[in-house]
C-alpha cells in the first residue's frame, strides 16, 4: 500500500517526522499533470524541495527564539529577583540597600557606580503591598521606578515623581483586587502579581554617601494585612557582596520564562505565544517539561538571540544616533509615545523593545523632553568602526560640560552590559575626580579606554582586561544645550 494512501492524522511531533520523512523519499514532491490541469494555488511552484530535514527540531527553535526577543523585559527583571532570592538570601519585602556605590560585584545591566542603590520585591498574591517613602529634603532624596513583571514603570519615584518627593505611602494592589483602598495611600494598582522597585539614594547638597545610605533605610515595606504592627524591616547591604542578576542566554533563560508565566496573567496580546510556549514545555499552571528536540532547541535559541541582539547594536539605525555626525545614542532609547511598552494599537514592536531592554532596566514612564538625566553610549570611533577589545581609545571631555549637576564616565563590558572586572575595579570617572587626573591646558580632560594606560596616565584611564568597551557618558542635570543638542560631545578616538 502507497504510505500517501496510508495517512493518518498524528500528534504534532509525530507528523513533523511523517513529512520529514516522505520528503526525504521524494514521495511529497509537486508535480504538474500532463494535461496541464492543476488547481491554481494550494502546493509551492513545480520542482520545489523542502530545506527542513527536522521539522520537530525547526519549529521548536524559531519558537524559543521568538520567546526570547519576546520575553527580555520580564527575563531581565525577574533574574534581580532571582539572584536577590538564591544569592542574597532576600525575601518578599526585604530591602536591598548598598552601603556605598556599586562596584563590579553587582553584575547588572548598565547600573551606575556614582550614587547607592535601593531595592526590593514583591508578591501581590500574597496581598496589597505597602511602601514607605521618606521626604525628600536636606537630608536627601529618591529616583527611581516601581515596575511590573514585565519591566514596564508603574510608578516613578521621587520629586519628579508620583509622590513629587513629599514621601508618603503607596499602596501596591494585585490585578484582581476587588477591596476598598483606605485613605492616606497612594494607590498604585499593578497588571502583574511581582513587583519589583530601584532606587538611587542622592545625596543632598554637603552629604556623603554614608548620609545618603542613611536617608535610604528610612523606607519601609510590608503587606497591607501587616500596616497595624509592620514587622521590622530588613535591610540586606550587598556593597562586598556578589550579586549576579544577567539573564541567562542558554537554557536557563527558558527555565526563568516558565518561572515568570506561571505566576503572571496572560495578556490579550500574549495569547499567541503562550500558544507557542506549550510546545516547548511552557504551560501556565503546569510544570516544566521540555523535551530533549526542545532542549537543543532553547540551549541554541538563547544564544543565537545574544549573538542577534549584538549585531543589532552593531548596526545601530543611524536616524536613532543622538547627533548624526556624532556616534553616540541615548541609553533611553522610546517608542513612538515617548514610553518604553513599544505597544501600538495595531502592533509590538518586539525587536526595539528586545534592544532597549538587553543594554536598560527600570526605565521612566514617559520620557520628557527635558529629561532629568541623559545617558549617551558611545557606538563607534569617530571613523565609525564599531569599539573592539584590545585597543586604546581617547575621548576628550570638555571643562564646561553642559550639566547642572555632574557629569560621569561609565565603561561597561560590551557583552555584558555589565562592569567590567579588573586589576582596578575602576568603574567610572566624573566631574568630582577631575582634581585627581591629569588636566588639558583648556581645563578639561582626555580619558583613556583601553588594556594598558598611556604613562603616567594612569588617573585619567579604564581598564579593559581584554573586554570589548562599551562607554556611557551620564549626564546629570543637563542643560538646555545638551537637550537641544547644540553642544556636541566628541567622539571616540582610535590611539592604538
């Protein structure tokens, strides 16, 4: 009997294998009658081969790749909670506060090293959530961003903030509340059950980091079942401690998925790839059960994504480019509304969300056009040839930069995004070590980056150690100069 004439329906994997394997035996091959009689349409042009020899395995993979470029704003916030968990032995509610600027022991995307952080987490299955703001005043201030499980701000902090700095209570609420929120909070409803917030602890005017360390442990985090008696906050100091929050890009990064939609709602717009997630093992309210074609198919999937997202940033749009005779963009890289959800009304943009999201975390809710603070990457040389490792480069940096506050010189680890581990440890230069380093006749400075400083240049130098750079000009408190691009910041120069 003809195996055409024996078809049956299968389960999926076992009908990928049928059309493999007539494939491979030449016996689903298009052909055209000899009268010339055939349907228009409905079977590929005559003489068409296919190029799939595993159908189980192609399927598979496009779907976990897919995921990945789908899932980093979720898989980027949910590895901090992760690592608070198994590596700092935090719990729900729990307060991370560093004792003093981040060094490369928190291995985190683009963090800054000039000013403490703050964070916590959250679950709303358990309840509303209260956090505890202090006044922002001479004794210091907060900025930062309460986000959802997907990364997206539900609330900015601080005086530019939902609490406009005048501190307060905010009441967190699950996406199914139905209760009564009391008075006196500000109600914060979440789409999403964990919720997650970072702080910077800014000193005031004449205080130290140690102040403003202080002034950070004056927040306060319970569930609201707890308000009348809250238990005494824990405060977890990781300032020599490692904390590794990079997602992973290998099989592990699907481990975390299954972790996040098993405990989230599916959105509307999310139907479609949950969909595709069941037949990787992903499947809300079930346990994790890929199969091995799926194992090979993630393993390879999450790496093929990292390598895809570094050649996107290789080839960055140049309309995206923050001057275009310059090579620098802005780290805050927006939708079309100025918002980071890259959700329209007839789309997602899941590429540009992926990019903004594999080299930022904790974004504002809206981006201003005079934003607080204006983050530049450098892409490329002035020549623009991407940075590569093992070179020195210069960068000249003007006497007057055009901030109010300060400006700071951070070089992360390309692949990583993260800082970069060295001899040193050196993680950023700023305005305030100017007096240290080496001065042009202008007043300003030249920087090196690069594996070994030029002589007697070791002050005004970032290692390296054999990594592909990847430097961030922060500034603080821009001016209208910088926001309206009528100063330009020089680029990159190739030494040797």
């Amino acid at each position: 009997m003809n195996r055409r004439q024996f078809f049956v329906p299968t389960a999926a994997g076992a009908l990928a294998s049928v059309y493999a394997a007539q494939t491979d035996l030449g016996l689903i091959t298009p052909v055209i009658a000899q009268d010339g009689q055939e349907p228009l349409g409905g079977q590929p042009p005559a003489g068409s081969t296919c190029s799939i020899k595993d159908f189980d395995y192609q399927i598979k993979y496009q779907r976990a790749f897919e995921a990945v470029l789908w899932n980093i704003p979720a898989i980027a916030i949910y590895s901090f909670r992760r690592a608070a968990f198994t590596d700092l032995g935090a719990k729900d509610n729990d307060i991370i506060a560093y004792s003093a600027p981040a060094t490369p022991r928190l291995e985190a995307i683009t963090a800054n090293s000039t000013t403490p952080y703050i964070a916590s987490y959250t679950d709303l299955r358990k309840g509303p959530a209260v956090l505890e703001l202090p006044v922002a005043g001479p004794d210091g201030s907060l900025y930062g961003q309460v986000v959802d499980a997907w990364q997206f701000t539900i609330a900015d902090v601080g005086p530019t903030g939902l609490d406009q700095g005048k501190g307060g209570k905010m009441l967190f609420t699950p996406p199914d509340f139905k209760g009564t929120v009391p008075q006196g909070y500000i109600h914060v409803p979440s789409p999403n059950y964990r919720v997650a917030f970072a702080f910077r602890s800014v000193p005031a005017p004449g205080k130290t980091a140690t102040e403003a360390y202080q002034y950070a442990k004056r927040l306060r985090m319970y569930y609201l079942s707890e308000a009348a008696n809250p238990p005494e906050q824990k405060f977890i100091d990781p300032a020599n401690e490692r904390y590794p929050t990079l997602p992973f890009y290998d099989q592990r990064h699907f481990e975390d998925m299954h972790a996040i939609m098993s405990v989230e709602p599916v959105r509307e717009h999310d139907k479609v790839m949950m969909g595709m997630l069941k037949s990787l093992g992903i499947e809300k309210g079930k346990p994790f059960t890929p199969d091995e074609t799926a194992k090979r198919a993630m393993q390879q999937a999450a790496i093929d994504a990292w390598y895809y997202l570094q050649w996107w940033y290789d080839n960055f749009p140049p309309n995206q480019l923050y001057w275009p005779d310059r090579h620098y963009a802005s780290l805050l890289q927006t939708d079309a509304n100025r918002t980071f959800t890259f959700t329209y009304d007839d789309r997602i943009d899941l590429i540009e969300r992926a990019a903004e999201y594999f080299w930022c975390t904790y974004m504002p809710k809206v981006l201003t056009d005079n934003p607080g603070t204006q983050y530049l990457m450098a892409m490329a040389d002035k020549d623009g040839k991407p940075l590569q490792a093992g070179k020195l480069y210069k960068i000249d940096v003007p006497k007057d930069m055009p901030v109010r506050q300060f400006w700071a010189l951070t070089v992360y680890d390309r692949a990583t995004c993260s800082f970069i581990y060295s001899n040193t440890n050196r993680t950023t230069l700023s305005s305030y070590d100017t007096d240290s380093m080496r001065k042009n006749a202008d007043g300003g400075v030249t920087i090196y980056i690069g594996p070994k400083p030029p002589d007697g240049l070791e002050s005004n130098w970032f290692p390296t150690a054999g990594k592909r750079p990847l430097p961030a000009m922060r500034c603080y408190g821009p001016t209208e100069a910088l926001n309206s691009k009528t100063f330009k910041l020089a680029d990159l120069e190739l030494v040797a």
